[in-house]
C-alpha cells in the first residue's frame, strides 16, 4: 500500500512513534469523533428552541457548500443516502425491466432502492486488493437490459476511474458514484463523486461526518439536477419530533463515545440491544427487502447546521484519518497482513481500515479492550436477514462472500491516538499469530 504523506499535528499524530502502552482507561469506539463540544452545544440550542429545527436557511447553504466540496454545480439532501439514489435512479427513468449494476459486498438499502424503482440489481464481485467492484467481471454481466452502473468506492478506497468511465462509455450505460465511504477522497486529483452523471453521499452516523442520519445526491447535469430537485420537493418533511430524536442521538453519541467512557458505555449499549430507543439507521421492513411506510423524506434544517459545521472542518478529519491509517499499514505490513491496495491515482479517505483476519471472532475479542472493530461487511447485503431478500444468488460472488468472513475495520476518525493504533495493532497481530498456527 502507498504511503499518503500529511503534516504530523505535535502530539495528535496516529504514528506509532514509540512502542507506548495504550492507557487501560480508554476503549476507543467504531464512531464518533466527528463532532466537537461546539457542535454539541448548537444542537442543544436547537432542540431548545425548535422554530428552526426542521426547516430553515441551512439546508440551502449545506447543499451549496456541498456542492462546491465536490466540484459539482447541484447539490440536493435528503433524509438518508438511499432515498438520494432512489431519486437518481426515478430521475434517469430507471425502472421495471431495466438492470443495474452494483457490487457486493454492499449494504441492503442499495439494492433495495435499486429494487424499488421496478428495476433489476445484478451483483458483481469485489476484487480483493481493495474490496471494490471488478470491473472486467462487471463488463461480463452487462446485457441490453444494463442501463446504470452504481460504483463503491468502499471503505473510502476510489476506484479505478479511468477504467469505469472507459467501460460505461463504451456500454452507453450510466455511471452512478456510490460515496458513501469516500467524502474526501479523489482520483487523478479530482474529488470522487465528480466523475460520473451524478452521485450520492452519506452522513449517517458511521460516515465521515455525521448528521446521525442524511445522505446528498450531486450532480453536474442540469437536467438531471431539475429532476431531482422535482423529486426531492414531493418528499415529506421529518417531524419536529424525528429531527430532535437525531439531533439528540448525535449529541448523546458525542459523549457515549468518548474513549475514557466508552469502556463503561458500550456495554450498557450492547444490554439495550434491539430496545435501544435512540432512531436506528435501518428499519425492519428494509432489512427484509421491503419499503417502509416513510421513505422519500427531507433532512432537517438543524441536521444541515450540524453537517455544514463538520463539512468545514473536513480537511483535518480527513487528514487525521489517512495519517491513522497509514499508521495502520506500517505496522501491519510488517506482520504479512492483507492490506488495501489503492489504485495509483487514488488519495483514499479511509471512513474505516479494512483488514482482512484468519479469525475475525477472535480478532475482535481480542482486541475488544481497547476498541470496538468494525465488522463491514457481515453479508455480501450487510444487514439483510438474508441475501436472498436482495434477489442475491448465493454462490455469484465468492470473494465478496469471503470478504463477509473475513473482515474487519479499524477505527481511523480523531478520538483515534498513536497509543490506540499501537494497542489495537498488537492485540490484531496476537490474534492472528494464533489464528495462523
């Protein structure tokens, strides 16, 4: 894996520069440290006078600064990221008997939005140097039914740009960037999401930053930007009562999160299980493939004053994260792990650092005293009872399905230190050198 070389802030660098011992007090959680004590303190006064909480002038200002980090002239939110790609597909006319492209391993919701529309997902493997889509395999897949490819760049790693634009001009076939992982991150210089006819994003709670819940489509074609914009004004507004729950789940995990408190909180977290009454980012009837009742929403205005906020302090989060995960790959490479290969003109964003373990059970109880391992992804449909409510064929895909054994994810966001990784790196070596006998 290449190097991404940033400045090293003193003393909050992820470089393990000395073989200090992690301090027994911290546990560092799989998210959080997005958000700051001022964010915390404007979401109080949000939820303290609520005028504003669901609609108001900051959604309009967070589009277009969106839109300006991408690169783009049209930026539109909506409630999550898959509502977004549902409006992208409804604005291209995509719908029944119609194929769209994707690849596995990815998350239920994508598929279902494909599925929503009328249209048919066909699933294409993951290469395993970086987990994401084989383009050669997807060239294989495609009929004269094919009309968009949707494109993961998973874990915030890019894709091969120049390879996925050549092959859907060659194909007349519609390039949808998936950048749910991968605000940030860019190819050939350029921010992803920026290549293809359009693209959508996610804040949900285990992003980049986080809105608790919220996703952005972009796009730089007018006409497709005045459908959408159609589209996203028939969408229902959240109630005042949704918004503040989001709002008060991001504050709340501002605090639980914190890595001195997390060792007491996430247990008291994994008690409450499915009774958690925070708002969950997936419902029941999604997991089984279904539409729930309230899917086409808006974000909040008080959502869009808390995404604006992070938007502008992006460039040290991400700077922190790619810092971390190199971190990551020094000490790792070092011990024969799997490691992500980006493509060469890609700079990652690193949303979380995938590895791939012998034994991920007993990498994760392992390394569980000192922090919480990501377990993207648990199915080639993470979260779905069953692949097969995503119209998956088991057996299509076998490295994506390897990759549902194998991996796990480091945390890289900024409550992540240079003891953490040395704490975590060596409990992940441990595990592996038992798992390897």
């Amino acid at each position: 894996m290449r190097h991404i070389v940033v400045e090293r802030p003193t003393n909050h660098g992820a470089t393990a520069t000395a073989h200090r011992p992690a301090c027994p007090a911290r546990r560092v959680a799989l998210l959080g440290g997005t958000t700051t004590l001022e964010d915390c303190l404007v979401a109080l006064r949000y939820l303290a006078d609520p005028r504003q909480l669901v609609k108001g002038s900051a959604i309009a200002e967070y589009e277009q600064a969106f839109a300006r980090q991408i690169g783009v002239r049209y930026a539109y939110s909506f409630s999550h990221g898959r509502v977004g790609l549902y409006a992208l597909l409804c604005g291209l006319g995509i719908g029944l008997g119609d194929e769209v492209l994707l690849q596995v391993p990815t998350h239920i919701v994508v598929s279902n939005a494909i599925r929503y529309t009328g249209a048919r997902p066909v699933y294409v493997d993951c290469r395993l140097e970086n987990y994401n889509m084989d383009l050669g395999q997807a060239e294989q897949r495609i009929t004269p039914r094919t009309k968009a490819l949707v494109l993961q760049h998973t874990f915030g790693i890019p894709v091969d740009l120049d390879a996925a634009l050549d092959l859907t001009r060659r194909h007349g076939i519609i390039l949808i960037e998936d950048c749910v992982h991968a605000l940030g991150a860019t190819y050939d210089g350029r921010q992803v999401g920026s290549f293809g006819r359009a693209a959508f994003f996610s804040s949900e709670e285990t992003k980049t930053i986080s809105t608790t819940m919220g996703g952005m489509v972009v796009t730089d074609d007018p006409e497709l930007a005045v459908r959408v914009q159609e589209f996203q004004a028939k969408c229902s507004w959240p109630s005042a009562w949704q918004s503040a729950r989001y709002v008060l789940k991001l504050l709340l995990y501002h605090l639980l999160t914190e890595p001195h408190l997390h060792r007491y909180t996430r247990t008291i977290y994994e008690l409450f299980g499915k009774r958690n009454p925070l708002p969950q980012p997936t419902t029941d009837e999604e997991i089984y493939g279904k539409r729930p009742p309230k899917y086409e929403e808006r974000l909040s205005n008080a959502q869009a004053v808390l995404g604006l906020r992070q938007l502008r302090r992006l460039e040290t989060n991400l700077a922190h994260r790619r810092l971390t995960a190199e971190a990551y790959s020094d000490r790792l490479s070092r011990e024969g792990f799997s490691l992500p290969c980006p493509p060469a003109k890609a700079e990652p964003a690193f949303v979380r650092y995938p590895v791939w373990v012998e034994d991920r059970d007993a990498t994760v109880h392992a390394t569980a005293r000192h922090a919480v391992l990501g377990i993207w992804f648990t199915s080639v449909l993470e979260e779905a009872v069953s692949p097969m409510y995503g119209d998956y064929e088991i057996g299509s895909c076998p490295r994506a399905e390897a990759t549902a054994v194998h991996l796990v994810n480091l945390p890289t966001h900024l409550r992540v230190g240079e003891q953490d990784v040395e704490a975590i790196t060596s409990a992940l070596v441990g595990a592996e050198m038992i798992a390897r006998r």
